[in-house]
C-alpha cells in the first residue's frame, strides 16, 4: 500500500516569495522561521523570526525556491496556509490565508485559530 502525498504545510505567492528572498539577501541569518504564539485580544499572533539553524522537529518548506522553517508547535496551526506579501499606502506587511484560522481582532494583529483536522 502506497502512502498518500504529504500535504504541504505552507505556500508561498509569488510576492511573499520574492520579499522573502529580499530580506533574507541581507540577513546576517540563513533562515525564516514561521510559527504562531499566544498573545493578542484574538488569542494567538504569527511569528516571523530569523533563525541560524533549525531546531529540533523544525520543518522544512521549500517553494518558489525559498526554504522556510515552520516551527513543530505551530504545524497543525498553518497547515494549509498560503503565505502572501501585500504593500498598501500605510503599511507593507505579511498576509496569512489561513484555513484553520476562525477569526481575529479588529486591528488584524492577533487571529484565533483552531489546530487543522486531519483526514482518515
């Protein structure tokens, strides 16, 4: 019995692809880790950090040929995620489209968002 394909975790537009391949060229750090944590009036906050290696249980994403780190407590939160890069008049920023995500606040900081159901 064959296994099915492993869904992928998170996706790049092409714009976020570009930003990221951008600011990593100037980064003293190879890597982006992607992950979420508490905080917020909505209950959880993504997170963009620079890492210097992966860490333990770290996954990593490769598309747009840009590799991000996902960290492992945040996998089940973004799986599904497509990752955009938007530029309005007042702010540039990082845009998730999140399928798990249920709502969030109304300044757009903070999301709640419910760990992603797996199929049998």
């Amino acid at each position: 019995m064959s296994r099915r394909p492993r869904p992928k975790i998170v996706t790049l537009t092409d714009a976020a692809a570009a930003r990221v391949k951008e600011i990593m060229a100037s980064s003293a750090k190879p890597y982006l880790r992607v992950g979420v944590e508490n905080g917020g009036c909505a209950g959880m906050e993504y997170k963009l950090e620079y890492a210097d290696a992966p860490e333990q249980f770290d996954e990593l994403v490769e598309d747009h040929d840009v590799q991000i780190l996902v960290k492992a407590d945040a996998v089940m939160f973004l799986l599904g995620s497509a990752i955009d890069y938007e530029t309005t008049r007042l702010a540039s920023k990082f845009i998730f489209r999140n399928p798990n995500q249920t709502d969030a606040c109304g300044c757009g900081e903070s999301v709640t968002i419910e760990p992603a159901k797996l199929e049998s």
